[in-house]
C-alpha cells in the first residue's frame, strides 16, 4: 500500500470496526433506551480517533507478524 492510501486504509478499517464494537458494548450496557442511537454515537465519535491511532502503530506490526508466521508455516517448521 502506497501513499495516501496508507493513510486513509487504517482510520476507515477502524472507524469500521470501532462502530459495530461500540454498538455491541452500549447494548450490553444500556439495552435498548430512548437515547441509545446518541450514547452509541458519543461512543464512536470517541472511540474512533483512539482506534485509528492505535492501527497506525499495530498495523506495521500485524504485518511483520504474518509474514513471519507465513515464512514459518512455508519453512516446515
């Protein structure tokens, strides 16, 4: 992955995956409430800048991490 795409991949991977975890955990701690569509989105709207930051560190790491496992499993080992 080149450029901008660099960028753009981890915050819109994690705003995915920030938006159905915080819909799954104000569920489990709300139920279904008056304001649950406002609470999941104060949720997500923090949850989001925190999720894209942390991806820019552990991707680079899931990525060195898979391909070692790769080599290891086509090595036999």
């Amino acid at each position: 992955m080149q450029g901008k795409a660099k960028l753009i991949y981890p915050v819109l991977t994690a705003g995915q995956m920030v938006l159905m975890v915080t819909l799954v955990a104000t569920y489990m701690n709300l139920g279904w409430c008056s304001d649950f569509l406002l609470q999941w989105m104060k949720a997500w709207l923090v949850s989001w800048p925190v999720a894209a930051a942390t991806a820019f560190i552990a991707m680079p790491v899931a990525q060195r991490a898979t391909m070692l496992i790769l080599r290891l499993l086509e090595s036999g080992a």
